[in-house]
C-alpha cells in the first residue's frame, strides 16, 4: 500500500473508483483495516473534505453535522467484528462514525439519529444476544420514537439449524420500519459462513453511506479514529490464525471416563466430563475470568469415515474448495461441519431424495424442525435419506465448520500463562449406530503433549465487579460452573472482601459434583462463603438450582438490594428458568409486584449487575 498517495480523494469518486475502494476494502483484515481508518483520518485534518448532498427519497438533504451510528449486539464476538469492520471501513472513507455496543447506545438519541445500521446476532430460538435485550425491549416498548427521519439498515447473524433463523435480525427490522424508518438496503440474513452475507451487505451500505451522508464542514472534529479506542486490545491470535497450545492435562472429573469406543444412550446417568489444561506460553494470549477460548478442532477420523461409508466415497477423491485442491478425506476433516445440520443442506437433501417427509418437516412453522436437528447429527440424515452423492457435491453443500466456544476455568493470576477447560463429551448411541460430538470428541481424544489450535474471545460483559467490595451469586450447573471457578480464583488472588455464593446442579452427586474437593477446600479457606447443591436425580422429586434460589429467596433478595452483583452460565433454557425463579423469589420479597420485579431485573442488566452466559 503507498501510503504517499491519498486513498480518497476529496471530491466524489467515479464509478471505477468505488469499485476498487469497496474491493480493497473487504479484502483487507481487521488490522489493516484499523491502520486505514487512522490514515484517513490524518488525511482528512489535511484535506478539508469537499461537502456531498445527501440524497434520499428525492431531495437533497445539506445537513452538515451527520453521522453514521452503528451499533452491535454479540454473544459470542461475530456481530461485533463485523460491526468493527464495517465501522472502519467507513472511517476510512471519510464518512463521520460511532460504534457501540447496544447496551451503551443512549436511547433517548434514537428520536434524532439519522443513520443507523445496526449488526445484530440471534441466540438460540429467536432470542436477543444478552447485551441488546434492553435495546429491542425499548425498541418494542412504548416509549420508542417515531423515526420517520432514520435510514437504516440490519444485517442479521443467526444459525440455520436452529428453527428461527435470525429471528431477531428479522423482528428488529421491521421494528424499525414499523416506526417509521426508511430501509437503505434491505435486511441480510446471514448463516454461520456469515461472510458471504456479510461482505456484500457490507458492500452495500458502506457505498450508501460514502455517498449520502453529509460530511461535516470540520472534518478534524468529526473524523475521530475509532482505532484509537480499541486498536490496543485486537488480538494477535483469531480465529482465522489461531495459537497452537499445548495440552498440560486432560483429565475425567466424573465417575465415569471413557476410553476407546465407550459410548452412553440417552437418559444414562454416566457422563464424561473432563478437565484440560492448555499452556499459552509465548503466546502474549491474555484474558479474564468470564472469557472463553474458541477451538480450531479436527473432525474425528471415526466422524469423517462414518460420513464416507454412508455416502460411499473415496476419501482420495480430488475436490475444490475456496480455489484449493485437496482430497476428500482431509477436507471433511478440516474444513466442513460433519455435525450440526443446516436448513440449506436439509432443503437440498429433500429435494435430491425426493423426501416428501423431510420436504414436510422443513416447511415453514412445523415444530418437527426442530426436533430433527436436536435429535439428529448429519451421519443420521445421510442414512436415513440414502442418495448418490459426488464428492465434489457434497463438499458444496456442506458449510464450513462452526466456531465452538468453552467458557475459561481458571485466573491467570492462578495458573499463569495456561487456560483451563470444563468439557462435557457427547458420545451416546441414537438411531442404532454410536455418535460422538465433533469438538469435545476431538478435545477427548488429546493426550499430555497434544498440539490444539486456539484463540481468546472476550466477553465484557461476564467479568467480577470492578469493586472487590461486592458480593456475587454464580449460578452455574453442569459445566456451566467453568468460568466461576475462574472467578473464585480471581477474587482470592486479588484479595476482594465481597462474598462468593455459588449454585450448582448435576444429576447425581457422586458422579456428578465438579471439582467438589476444590469447592470443599475454598470454603474451607474463606475463599467461598456459601454454596448451595441441587443434585437431579439422587431422589424421587427432582431438584434443579432454580429451586434452590426460591429456598433462599430471602437471603438472594437481600444480597441484590445491597449491590450483589448475579451471573448465570449454562444452558439456554435453564438460564431461562433461573429468570423465572429470580422474577417470582423478587415479587415474593418486593411486595408482590411481578412487573416491577421484571423491571429490577431489567435494570439490574442495564447496570451490569445482573450477566448471563448461556448456550
């Protein structure tokens, strides 16, 4: 790149131009990104931008102090990337930018924002990631504006093997019109290769806003670089080049580890859960408890040869792939999703089998969708719509593997330049024939010495209070106690005098309670002040910690109003129940209100006293 010549200049660019700005422009990474929009910030405090017309709907608008807002809601760190990006991008062609996070966006500005464009993830059936549950519930409340002045568009992340495909994507759109604004480009719904979505949606709005917004008569005092604020903190390891860690331990933390081919049925009370312990040494890899550490994993080999004798192909056929020749065999390996089902694969599936059954359960609103991709991997599929596959067919329609995170088990302050793993694998027999789940299988299988590729993904918003004084209530059954183990370490290397209360939940507690000697030991040592079990199966009545909360509705009602600080990880539908328990145990103690104990509840996320991680 020279960076002796201006990349944009000041007066509107011919139509050639934009094309070899836009292409440069989604070509380029994150950091290169960042580097551009500094660039072309210096450039414009040089360079007093000549003024563009906004147009839209007809008229030329000559408002000189707008702006582009875009704003982010991430679960698991995808929105907010592509929001960073785009962002950049924009920054780099002068156009005037904020990015936020939903939950830092000022409602009572949207009355007069202009231009929006909002980059917004779907969790699990439809549900708002956590950090914009309180900007679509403004959305939808009565208190939202009309926005007959907004121009806006949304770009939808979501997962096709889930029922309501970008749901929230889909709702906040029309949302937005329903008030009154005016779409610039219609809303993207992109999948988990979100990329191909993305870019061209990116494309899209990037050239509208370079061309309509009005560039302020001032650029040094509207053309900030936004690399200033969070160029320190991009990462060296991605997704896309991730650290290789070596594995310390890989150890069983239940009653039953199983080695080989041992597989459990559904509703059998053995599980295998795992301890691992990765070194991070000379990789400058930081995080805090609350973080999670996304896998590069393999398909196991058992995985990859259950797909070819279901197909019956060569694992040394030759096909393509992103321009690439390799053979077969490694490409389902490496490249392709051999266990979650997508809509788009199931679609064409029915189409070739002529499958009218399957054709029936994809049409819109059938609940048997859902069950499908619960109870079926795609070997499950495979066989029970038997059709003549090519290689190179099938390589195609399968998509590219989905990004798995583990919530981290450990403090750096602890352990030192190592991150521990919680891991739950799923081996079980269905259908007839044995299943193993594709990352935990092939995290299971690592011996001391093993090689995993590996990269950080923060999540601000899960992180022990800034003041050590506070209390703190983890709930956290399952695996789901992985990142308060983390938390537990943090706050006793740090020396934090608020206490530690902590739920658990498994089904039994022999075979079940995690790290049980450490939880025993904390207490011991005054690192855990309190804990409370709920143990599924030990008895007749089943137990489950939302229960345990109602118990201790008294004493949780009374941490909360003295500035307890409430985190849940786990499952999605258990963080749901908790929900529930914490509105009915806070109308209990409140006076009976159960709107206003939503509302506590409400305010309590707003205030970043009230996390959840759940999946």
């Amino acid at each position: 790149m020279n960076a002796a010549a201006p990349l944009l200049p000041p007066s509107p660019l011919a139509d050639d131009q934009k094309a070899q700005l836009l292409s440069l422009i989604n070509g380029l990474d994150t950091h290169a990104l960042w580097w551009l929009s500094g660039y072309s910030a210096g450039l414009a405090q040089a360079h007093q931008p000549r003024s563009l017309a906004l147009v839209a709907a007809g008229q030329t608008v000559t408002s000189p102090g707008e702006r582009l807002t875009v704003i982010y809601g991430s679960q698991t760190g995808n929105a907010k990337r592509c929001a960073e990006r785009l962002a950049a991008a924009a920054e780099a062609a002068g156009v005037p930018v904020r990015l936020l996070r939903a939950d830092a966006y000022p409602t009572r500005e949207l009355a007069e924002e202009r231009w929006l464009y909002v980059v917004i993830s779907t969790q699990g059936e439809g549900d708002p990631p956590d950090d914009a549950i309180g900007f679509i519930e403004f959305l939808n409340g009565r208190r939202a504006p009309k926005l007959a002045q907004l121009r806006f568009s949304v770009l939808g992340l979501g997962d096709s093997s889930y029922a309501d495909f970008c749901g929230i994507g889909r709702k906040l759109d029309l949302r937005l019109a329903e008030l009154g604004g005016q779409r610039v480009v219609a809303l993207a719904q992109a999948d988990v290769d979100f990329d191909t979505i993305a870019l061209p949606w990116h494309t899209q709005v990037l050239e509208q806003a370079r061309t309509q917004i009005q560039a302020a008569p001032t650029a040094s005092s509207n053309v900030t670089p936004l690399r200033h604020a969070v160029a320190q903190s991009l990462p060296q390891w991605t997704q896309t080049n991730p650290f290789v860690a070596e594995v310390l331990a890989n150890q069983g933390l239940t009653g039953r580890e199983f080695k080989g081919t041992g597989f459990r049925t559904y509703g059998d009370n053995d599980k295998d859960v795992r301890h691992i312990e990765l070194s991070l040494e000379g990789s400058g890899l930081s995080y805090e408890p609350g973080d999670s550490l996304g896998i590069r994993h393999r398909n196991p080999q058992a995985l990859v040869e259950a797909v070819l004798e279901a197909t019956g192909l060569d694992s040394n056929a030759t096909v393509e792939l992103d321009g690439t020749t390799m053979t077969l065999g490694p490409c389902l390996e490496e490249r392709r999703e051999l266990s979650r089902l997508s809509r788009p694969f199931l679609m064409g599936l029915a189409e070739h089998a002529h499958a009218d059954d399957l054709k029936t359960i994809l049409e819109p609103g059938n609940t048997q969708f859902a069950d499908l991709v619960s109870t079926h991997q795609l070997i499950d599929v495979l066989r029970r719509w038997p059709i003549r596959w090519e290689a190179q067919a099938l390589v195609n329609a399968l998509r590219a593997p989905t990004q798995r995170l583990y919530s981290i088990a450990s403090s750096r302050k602890r352990v030192g330049d190592e991150a521990h793993l919680t891991l739950d694998v799923l081996r079980y027999q269905a259908h007839g024939h044995a299943h193993l789940g594709a990352a935990s299988g092939y995290l299971a299988a690592l011996d001391e010495g093993g090689q995993v590729p590996v990269y950080i993904e923060a999540n601000e918003r899960f992180r022990v209070p800034v003041d050590a004084s506070r209390d703190i209530i983890m709930v956290g059954p399952g695996t789901g106690i992985a990142p308060f183990r983390g938390f537990v370490q943090e706050r006793a290397e740090t020396g934090a005098s608020g206490r530690n209360w902590l739920f658990f939940g498994a089904r039994y507690f022999n075979t079940g309670f995690l790290y049980q000697t450490e939880w025993q030991d904390a207490l011991a040592k005054g690192e855990l002040q309190r804990l409370d079990l709920a143990f599924s199966r030990d008895q007749a009545e089943k137990i489950y910690v939302q229960q345990r909360l109602r118990e201790q509705g008294r004493d949780l009602y009374d941490w909360l109003q003295n500035g307890a600080h409430f985190y849940v990880c786990g499952a999605i539908g258990m963080g749901k129940d908790v929900h529930a328990a914490l509105v009915d145990l806070i109308t209990t103690h409140n006076g009976g209100d159960a709107d206003a104990a939503t509302e506590y509840l409400s305010q309590l996320q707003r205030e970043g006293r009230y996390a959840r991680d759940v999946y």
